[in-house]
C-alpha cells in the first residue's frame, strides 16, 4: 500500500484538529462558563462530531462481508504463447497485489461462515494498469442472464415485509429457474461453508479471451488452486462457528499471515480456440458450465501469495474497488452478457459507493502514471496538475496502438437472442455428472441434509415440489432423498426441451 505520508502514525504523535493545529485536551468542548451552552467557534468539538455522523459509506449491495489482504502474483510459466501482456512477458515477473475475500447476501456483519458462495477478488498492479480478478470460488454461477440478477440477489436477502431472510423466496426463485441448479448443489454441498476465506480455490467462472502478439486469441477461464487443498466445514461445524465466531474467516485469514504462514495458490489456464468453442457441447459464454479438464486441461502460469495484512481495514480493504472491466492489452473480455454487464455494474457501483473519483484512493491507485482528461469531481486528489484537459495540439498525449489486430474477433454470432434462460437437457448433464460421479455417498448425503434443513423452511408446498422437480431431473434418487428427509411427497422430474434444442453457440466470422 501507498504511505500516506500526510498522516503521523508514530505512537508518539501529538494530537491535533484535523486543521493540523494542536489540541490541548480532546475531550472538552468549549462552553459559556461552567454551565452555559457549548460555542460555535469550537471547530474541533464541531469537526469532531460531524466527521463521526458521516463515518459510514454504503456497504457493497452484495458481498458487504469481507477480509482483505496484501501479497503478490509470479509467473511461473511461460504463456507469451497465450497472451501478450507484459506481465507475461518474462518468467518471475511479480506484481504487487490486493485480494477481498467475501461472502455475498449477508450483511456487513454477518457470519463468515454462513452457506454462500465466497467472493475471491484480487487487484493485480501491473506496469500496464491494474488487472482485476473479480471471481468467486466456485467455478459456475447461478444465471447466465444478466437480466435476472436483482431478482435473484432480492431472494436471497430480507423479504420486504417481514425483513427477514425467506426460504419460500429462496426456493421460490430457484425452482422456476433450474438453469441454477448446478450452482446451487455445489453451494449445498460443503463447499458452500469453506473453513476460512483463504482455504479455497477462485475461479474466474467466465470465458474471457487471450491474445497474443500476433492476434492470435483463444477463450480462456482462469483458476486459482489453493496449495493444500481446498478445507470446508459441514452444516452444523459451520453453523455452530456462525453462533461462537461470525467473523472467523477475517480472524483466521490475519492470523495466518501474521504467523507467517503465507496463503498460496496455483494459478492455472483453460484454453479453447475458437474452433473447438463451435463444437464444444456447450456455449462458452454460458457461466453455469464447466470445461472439462480432460477436454480442456489446466496450464499452471502462476503463484498468487498473501504475505501482508492491511495496516488499516477501512483504506486497504473496504475502499477496495474491483471491476471485471479492469483489464490491460493482451486480456479481451468475452461476449458472454453476464460478464458484460458486470462492466457496467461494478464502475457504477463504486462511483456511488466511494465518489466518482474512486480510483485515485491509495488503495485502487495504478502504480503507473495516469493520464487522460478526467478533471475535477469530488476528492480529485490527482487532477493531472496544469495538463491541458482536453487533447491539445500544444502538448498532445500520446497514445499506445493496441499491439495486436483485435478486428478478426470483434465480430460475433449474428442472431440476436433475448431469452438466455431456454432450459434444456443440457443443463442437468453436468450436475448429474456431479452427483453421480465425482461426489461420493459421504458428499451426497451431506448435499441431501444440507439442502433439507434449510428447504423445510419453505413453507409454500408448491415450491417444494418444484425444486424436487429439478433435483428429479438432476437424478431421481437425490430427489427422492431430499423428499423424504423434509417429509414430502416424491415428485416426477421436470420436463425439458431435448439438448437437440439446445441454442447452438457459432461465431459469425466469414458466415454473414
Ligand atoms: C461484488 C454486481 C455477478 C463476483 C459485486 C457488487 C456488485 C455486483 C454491484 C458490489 C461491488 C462493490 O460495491 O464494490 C454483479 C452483477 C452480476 C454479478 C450485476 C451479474 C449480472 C458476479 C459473478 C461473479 C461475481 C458471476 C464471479 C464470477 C463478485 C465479487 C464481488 C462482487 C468477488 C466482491 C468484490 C469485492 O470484494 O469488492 N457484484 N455481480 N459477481 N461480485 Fe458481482
């Protein structure tokens, strides 16, 4: 982090107004007499309070409950071949990086250990621009349509009534939209509840694009392995912990780095050229679909490390602002919507959340200059000095030409589709492969229990049934579990178009 150099965070400090003049005694105001009124002129007593009636700024819509810390990211292997950014330019280059972990429909205050994805964001600080890493640490997502997202974040907060969190709006939105269901039995499994922040992988779960210096792209997902495996609790570990220690995964994150026991991960690539993306079974901007690793195996390029904790919590971590849009030359976004409208939402959140000038704070501050003719605005810490605002024929900015001709991919598939949510056979083959083939009997019983003691709640009988219904056309045996466990009838699997139905995924290169 930035010093902030203005500040004087010796021990020894002598205490002042925040005019910088000193104060003779911090806990008297000044007053009329012995018991007259207090005075206008005390502009100490009076900064005093109005700073502390604007302390809180608006905590994250979603993933309000976080931990941060410091460390860097290495590359260990050579993937010039993939993409040209310099920081792939050289095996060993290290930058400088933050990461927030996050849990994401709670509260600021609420329990680190709750049932929910985790947020994995890291801010990498490149000699081309901060590149964020805005992931989760599971490797699919809930929706593939943008559109969906506040409704879907709404049922899982309060219910507007009551304010409390509601099962029936849970499972109410989940089972009328079953594209979700293979993120949430990785949520119902105990991969939902991680032990601690930095005990489990990252994924960026969306396709983005790599390029090389020549132009040469392909499709990419990235994912962050955590060295000594990924630990999780079960439900009642981690509900217990929730009651005893809600804020046990910021604690155990300070902790073992203040120990020394710096965190690491593996960081690894999936490719897919746009070729294979044409006869791959799924579409690559579908975020509820994995890439086989068999098919699509994993490239280690790097090693992400958190050796630093935030000297202060409020700079380092809170004032934190990820964006998927923050990226530098070499990295592409995909056209996958979900993503695309994740670059509008983050920017935007942050201008309200930290004020428009919210990439000049220490924390979110490229280590390369910036330049361009952004002006003025709240707390315009670097207004670029006397540099003209606008581009001048006096003193022109120069700027850098992409390196690379992006032209042969900027085209995309020629028919327009609204409706992203079509449910096909297709979307129940990767969970089914989940229940049936990677989960053992101990992982599906707990994916059963986990799910019952929080779908009993609904009390809306329908919806019971219709989530049954999806989990029938996971597997009907893991339907049929998870009936009986909450007492309900069995239920027929959902009907769904045949995968033939499936919207095809092709590029529009050469095909208009
Ligand atoms: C946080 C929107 C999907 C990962 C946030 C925030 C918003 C948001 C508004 C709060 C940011 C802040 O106040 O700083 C959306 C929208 C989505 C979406 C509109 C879909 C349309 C996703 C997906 C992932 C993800 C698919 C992961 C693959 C995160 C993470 C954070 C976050 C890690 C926390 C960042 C931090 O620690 O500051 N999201 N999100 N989100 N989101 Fe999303």
């Amino acid at each position: 982090m930035p010093s902030q150099k203005v500040f004087n965070t010796k021990d020894d400090a002598l205490y002042t107004a925040s005019n910088g003049a000193p104060v003779k005694e911090p806990y008297a105001a000044e007053r009329v007499g012995f018991n007259g009124p207090l005075l206008l002129q005390d502009f100490h007593h009076i900064d005093l309070l109005a700073h502390f009636d604007r302390e809180r700024i608006p905590e994250r819509v979603v993933h309000a409950k976080g931990a941060g810390a410091h460390g860097y990211f290495e590359v260990t292997h050579d993937i010039s071949d993939l993409s040209c950014a310099a920081i792939f330019n050289k095996v060993g280059n290290r930058a400088r990086a933050t990461v927030r972990f996050s849990t994401v429909g709670g509260e600021a205050g609420s329990a680190d250990t709750a049932r929910d994805p985790r947020g994995f964001a890291v801010k990498i600080r490149t000699e081309e621009g901060n590149w964020d890493w805005v992931f989760n640490n599971t490797p699919v997502f809930f929706i593939r349509d943008p559109a969906k997202f506040p409704h879907f974040i709404h049922t899982q907060k309060r219910d507007p009534q009551t304010h409390l969190k509601d099962a029936d709006m849970f499972w109410d939105y989940l089972s009328q939209n079953p594209e979700s269901i293979h993120q949430v039995m990785i949520l119902f499994s105990d991969r939902g509840t991680p032990d601690g922040f930095h005990n489990m992988h990252g994924y960026s779960g969306h396709t983005y694009k790599f390029v090389n210096k020549e132009g040469k792209w392909h499709y990419v997902q990235i994912h962050l392995i955590k060295d000594g495996g990924f630990k999780t609790f079960d439900n009642e570990q981690a509900g217990k912990l929730a009651g005893e220690n809600p804020d046990y995964g910021i604690q155990s994150l300070f902790e073992t780095i203040e120990a020394g026991k710096f965190p690491s991960w593996t960081v690894y690539v999936q490719t897919m050229t746009p070729e294979q993306a044409e006869s791959f079974r799924y579409s690559v901007l579908d975020l509820t679909k994995i890439w086989p690793h068999k098919e699509f195996p994993m490239r280690p390029f790097g090693k992400f490390v958190l050796n630093e904790n935030p000297s202060n919590y409020f700079a380092e971590v809170e004032q934190a602002a990820f964006s998927p849009s923050h990226m530098v030359p070499g990295v592409e976004p995909s056209a996958d919507p979900v993503l695309q409208s994740r670059f509008f939402s983050y920017p935007d959140t942050h201008r309200h959340r930290l004020g428009t000038n919210y990439q000049q704070l220490p924390v979110n501050a490229p280590i390369v200059p910036i330049a361009n003719f952004q002006r003025d605005g709240p707390m315009a810490f670097n207004n670029q000095a006397s540099r003209p605002n606008y581009q001048s024929s006096i003193s022109p900015l120069k700027y850098r030409a992409k390196t690379y001709n992006t032209s042969n991919h900027e085209l995309w598939i020629g028919n327009s589709y609204t409706y992203l949510s079509e449910i096909t056979e297709l979307d129940f083959e990767q969970p089914r492969a989940l229940y049936q083939k990677v989960m053992n009997d101990t992982d599906r019983a707990h994916l059963v229990h986990n799910i019952a003691v929080h779908l009993v709640g609904a009390k809306s009988a329908e919806v019971k049934a219709r989530q049954l219904s999806v989990f029938a056309a996971v597997d009907q045996s893991f339907s049929d579990a998870v009936a009986k466990a909450i007492g309900a009838p069995t239920v027929k699997p959902l009907k769904v178009k045949p995968a033939s139905e499936a919207i095809p995924f092709r590029h529009n290169i050469g095909k208009q």
